[in-house]
C-alpha cells in the first residue's frame, strides 16, 4: 500500500491511496455517496466507515470535540477508526484470530508474493480438482458420438430424461452438501464427491448412473467458492474463479484429444470404446480425489499436517507466523464479515432460514434460473448437431475443441473487464446480446444452401463460445452475501438455480424438432430477451438498494453512528453500513 501525510500534528497521521482495483470499505468524505449507474471504474465499498471529517486533505486537531479517535493503522478500512474497530473483530472461535492485527502493515510486493503462492498452493490445485470432476461427468458428450444411444437401444428423448435425472440429483444435492461442507470442512468434503462412472448395460443403468452421479457431484462447485473465499479477498475472487472454470472447459479441450485415441479401443476385449473412456477417465476422477483430501489445508493458519490427514503437506505448514497474519489480516480488512463464523461451524435451521429469506440476494437467483438457458441446448447438442450433420466420430470430437477455446478467452477477458470496469451485471448482459443474433440466424437459415453444414458448425461453435458471466456472477453472489452463513447457503442456492435452468433447458430441444430444432430456438430467443430486462433490472434494484443506504448513513452524526454500531440486530448485506457491489 502506499501512504501520503496529512498534517504531521494531526490524530490522523496518513491518507490511505489503496492499489488500483483494492476493494476499500471507504475513504474520507464527509459522506459517502453511491457511483452512478453509468460509470466504470472505481472501487466497490463493501462496509463503509462512521467517521465524520471535514473537506480538504487536511485534519486540524480541533476536530477532537468530534470524538472521532483515529489511529495510525494505515489500512483505509474500517479498522482505522478505533472507535468502531471492535464491531467488526472476528468472534472469538474464528480460527484465524490468533493472527488477526489490525495494526499490521507491510508491502505490496510482499502481498503480491503471497498471493502468487496462494495461487500456485490453492487455486491451481481447485482446477485440477475441477478438472477431473468435470472429465468424469462431461464425457458423456464423448460417449454421444461413439453411437452410445444406439447401443444402448435409447433414444434423443431418453438422453434428455438421463441429463434431467442427473441435474435434478446434482440440485437436490446441493444445499445438504454445502451444509456437510461447512460443518465438517471443505477440506475434508470436496474431495469426497468427486467419483466415477459405473458400466451401462440400458436405459435403467443409464438413468440410475445419472442419479448417483448427481448425488455425489453436487454441492462441489459452491464447497470450492467458500473454500476460496478463506484465502483470497473479494476483487481477487473473480478472477481465481475464471482460472477454476478455464479449467472446466479445457477438460473439453483435452477430454476431445483423449476420446480420439480412447474411442479407438472400441471392440477391445469385447468394449464399446464409450465404455472404456467412462472407465479409464472415472479412475483419474478417483485418484484426484484421494490425492486431495490427503493435500487440501482447512484455512491459511491450519497448513501443518496431523496425521494421515495432510500428508502431502510438510510437517511446519506452508507459512510463516508473519505470513499468517498477513493473510488473515488483508482479508479481514477487505471483508470483516468473513470472520462472524468459524470455517468448522454449522448452520443452525434458523441461520439456514434467515438466508433463504434474505430477499436482496433473490435478483442473483433470479438471474441463476435462466440466464444461460439460450447458450445451453447448443453446449448439449454439439456432437449430436455434428453427427447429424454428417461429420464422423473423430470429426466430431475434434471440431468440438475451438468453441472452447473461444469460451476460455472470453471467460477470462470479461471476468477481467468486469472487474477493471467495475460493472457485473452489464457483462452479464453481454451474453445475451452476443447470442441473440446467432440465435436468429439459425433460426432463419435455409435448410440446404451451398457450404451449410460449415455455416451452421460456425454459428453453433460461436453460440458455445459466448461471454460467459458465471465466474463474476459467482462472485457476486459471495460478495453481496455480507456474512459467511449467507454467503455458504447463497453460494448453494445459486448453482442451485444454474442447474434448474440446465433442467428446463435439457428439454428445448425435442426429437420431433431435430435436427434444425425451429421451434427450440423461438423458445431460446424468447428466454434470451426476459434475460436481457433481468439484467438491467437487477443492475438498477442494487444501485437503489445503495442509493437509499447512502441518504440514511449521510444524514446520521458520528455518534449516531456510533450508536447503530453498537446496538444495531442488523445482520450481514441488512446493515445500512454495508452496500451492495453491481
């Protein structure tokens, strides 16, 4: 960080200037007041401060009558103000309070450093751990163009009950998976539902293996973004969830150059080459797996290995003492309300209900339910829309890879501008312009013109390669949350409705509609302008919500404040201290 004197003679001996994109809790206004809805840039400001100060960059020591006590934390966040630090303290289970200090200081480079570790630590092992999840549950694709429907005597309709089977266990799973996570570690759960595929012999195998899948996979993604949140502040989060789902796609990528010499092995030993790539591709599934629970730390202060558990981790930790603090403190000082539980504590029925009812997180929901419905029977289909367009089986799975290579580009490019831009949901908003025209023109193309099939592989490779949002939606969702019993239920309830909306979309496309699927796409262009006015809507409900806070705080005095620190029943994202990121 870097600090500029005010008045050497002042109580408040430093300015804070935080490094550009630093989400700040404040700065020091006489108010604070919300960015326009129109304006990019800037920083977020997640609990802003009580303190009250006079204009100009100067503090003269007659302000003490103000019984503002400022001490020279040199933080710029809600700690420098030691008349209101105490409110935002981690309680007293919180497993990182012994290295709290929120007097501690040190340099951008030495955070840099630390961070770089963390990535290397942390998020690289998140991807890999994604990695084989999503080559397990995706090669289902694979197995498509290597005539599984056929061999198994089934049908396009019963694919689509199979994949509304797997994603109705995969919902189902969800919440009670984030609940276990929470209760018993991260750390100890994610490892547990990553799992392999059994042998299909028929539509009921098909159907059952679908279920466990779902049962066993769900509640992974949000387990993960919690167990994020532990080590990285809230502008750093989006980012490292960009790299955790580059990792989701480039499985496609590889999974496609693995089905090409796995599918080969069709006839060996009597197999269908779909059954050896569930059985070869399900081990490396399982073996991650093991590797990680015997890898994965529960938080930045508890690396050292105990026993069997951390095996893999080196018997002092990963840390220093002073790299400990440094990475307690720097989160807690971006987001206090990190520190109200501990990362082992359950959530009470009351708790779970309180989150379930907390209506300023419902647009984000809303939002997760149908906004990539447009995009998603495309994503399902492609093999099959190949197929049937007449190219072959390695054909397929080859011509599969540069739509994912356009999806990785623009996941990682608008998760950066979002948060350069400061703007979330507009990026959101993007996928939909992007995809609304390719829609239309599948929509309208003849059936049989010179170069078609060509034409409609581009179109249907541009649609799969859309702007894709998740990864800043994500982390909105565990921004806006305020509190870690919201952020553990909301992040669940989220994926949650992302994998509602895979349920409503895994039935658009219906046999008697293929192969161009007509009366699919009128549906996805209608679904694709609802989601546009979602976007706006919910874009303006959070800057109202912030608006209205910022007239309250404003027109209260210090000691009012004060006050409303102190007593306040106020929770989490319901303090009129805490506003809103969009």
């Amino acid at each position: 960080m870097a600090f500029s004197p005010i008045d050497k003679d002042s109580d408040v001996a430093y300015s804070v200037q935080p490094p550009r994109g630093t989400l700040i809790s404040s700065g020091l206004h006489n108010t604070t007041k919300a960015n326009p809805w129109w304006k990019f840039g800037g920083h977020d400001r997640i609990f802003v401060t009580s303190r009250l100060e006079t204009s100009g960059s100067s503090l003269s020591s007659s302000q003490d009558d103000t019984s503002v006590q400022l001490k020279n934390t040199k933080d710029g966040t809600v700690f420098s103000d030691t008349s209101v630090a105490e409110f935002y303290e981690p309680i007293e289970k919180y497993e990182g309070r012994h290295r709290f200090d929120q007097s501690a200081t040190w340099s951008d480079e030495e955070e840099r450093k630390l961070v770089r570790r963390l990535d290397w630590r942390i998020c690289l092992w998140a991807c890999i751990m994604f990695f084989a999840l999503q080559l397990d549950r995706g090669n289902i694709s694979q197995a498509l163009s290597d005539n599984m429907l056929t061999d198994l005597g089934m049908t396009t309709n019963d694919y689509n009950n199979g994949m509304t089977i797997f994603y109705c266990a995969f919902l189902f799973a969800e919440l009670p998976s984030q609940l276990i996570g929470k209760k018993i570690g991260a750390d100890n759960w994610i490892p547990a539902v990553a799992s392999s595929q059994s042998h299909l012999n028929g539509r009921a195998t098909f159907y059952v293996t679908r279920a466990l899948l779902g049962l066993l996979e769900g509640g992974f993604i949000p387990d993960v973004v919690l167990y994020l949140s532990y080590f990285y502040k809230n502008n750093e989060l989006p980012v490292r969830l960009a790299y955790f789902w580059t990792s989701y796609v480039s499985t496609n990528i590889i999974a496609s150059f693995l089905a090409y010499g796995i599918l080969h092995l069709r006839g060996t030993n009597g197999f269908a080459g779909w059954r050896w790539l569930f059985a070869i591709e399900g081990g490396i599934t399982a073996l991650v797996g093991i590797i990680s629970w015997l890898y994965l730390p529960p938080s930045p202060t508890q690396t050292k290995r105990h026993g069997l558990k951390g095996l893999l981790r080196s018997k002092d930790g990963w840390f220093t003492e002073r790299e400990e603090i440094i990475m307690v403190t720097r989160v807690l000082r971006d987001d206090p309300g990190k520190a109200t539980m501990h990362n082992r504590q359950a959530i009470s029925p009351s708790l779970l209900w309180q989150s379930l009812c907390d209506y300023d997180m419902w647009p984000i929901y809303l939002i997760g339910l149908s906004w990539t419905i447009p995009m998603t029977p495309e994503t399902s289909y492609l093999t099959l829309t190949l197929k049937s367009l007449g190219f072959d089986t390695f054909s397929t799975n080859l011509l599969v890879i540069p739509s994912s290579v356009l999806f990785i580009f623009q996941l990682l490019f608008w998760t950066w501008f979002s948060e350069k831009m400061n703007q979330r949901f507009f990026v959101g908003l993007a996928s939909q312009l992007w995809t609304i025209p390719l829609i239309v023109a599948l929509e309208t193309l003849p059936v049989q013109f010179a170069g078609s099939n060509w034409v409609r592989y581009a179109i249907s490779s541009l649609i799969v390669g859309y702007p894709y949002a998740h990864a800043t939606l994500v982390a909105i969702t565990s921004r806006n949350a305020g509190s870690v019993r919201t952020r553990t239920v909301g992040s669940s309830l989220y994926n949650m409705t992302v994998q509602a909306s895979n349920i409503l979309s895994s039935q658009i496309y219906r046999t008697d509609d293929a192969p161009l699927y007509r009366r699919g796409n009128k549906v996805l262009l209608g679904i694709a302008a609802y989601n546009v006015t979602l976007f706006i809507g919910s874009k303006f409900y959070y800057v109202w919500k912030n608006s209205k806070r910022d007239d309250i705080w404003n027109n209260m005095s210090h000691d009012e404040r004060l006050d409303y620190l102190a007593t306040t029943k106020d929770k989490g994202n319901k303090r009129l201290d805490f506003r809103f990121a969009h």
